[in-house]
C-alpha cells in the first residue's frame, strides 16, 4: 500500500473556480481537485500536467499527462479530476485502481498569552 504523506491540495468546486483551475499559474506545490468534473484541457496552460480521473468513490479511473494546448478525453464515470505536475502522479503512487483518500489539514490554533 503506497501512502502520499503531505501532499497540499487545493478544491476547486465552484464554477469560477474549476474555470480557471491551473490557468495563469507557472507550477502548483501539491494538487488541484475539480469538482464535479468529467474533463479538462490545457489551453492556455504553461506547464504540463498529470490528470488522474475519479469516481464518486474517489477511485482513480485513469491518470494521463497532457501537454500544454491539448483537450482530455471526458470520462463518463469520473465526478473529480485532480490535477498536478506531470511526474507527481507517479511519485505519490496515483494509478488507476487505486482510492484515494482525502482529510483536511489540521489548523495550530495559535497560543494565547
């Protein structure tokens, strides 16, 4: 079972934000999730990118890495797409089959004096 320990990702899950997505950005640290989202393209993107699709269950359907100017195949089951730079999918062990599971960062409240 391969673990990804630390990896900041961004939700974008309104309609301006899953528009814009990665657009305008020269990189990301972490990854972007779109949701609902079934495709994506890389118009006007800077930098490539690797795509995993999931499902409802957050399992990944398929992973590509797309060139900057390309438009992704829309996967019928898939309701979120995760987006990152192309070579992190591989590194976090992201490949189809696999189930990814998201939980939110823990906040340092900070000390009172």
């Amino acid at each position: 079972m391969v673990r990804a320990r630390g990896v900041p990702l961004r939700i974008a899950a309104s309609y301006r934000a899953r528009t814009k997505g990665l657009l305008g950005r020269d990189g990301i640290e972490g990854a972007m999730m779109l949701t609902p989202c079934g495709s994506v393209h890389t118009f006007r993107m800077r930098f490539p990118i690797d795509v995993a699709y999931l499902d409802r269950a957050f399992t990944v359907l398929a992973v590509t890495t797309m060139k900057p100017g390309r438009l992704g195949l829309p996967r019928l089951r898939a309701r979120h797409v995760v987006e990152a730079e192309a070579g992190a999918m591989e590194r976090w062990g992201v490949r189809p089959g696999v189930r990814l599971e998201l939980k939110a960062a823990s906040a340092t409240a900070p000390e009172t004096r």
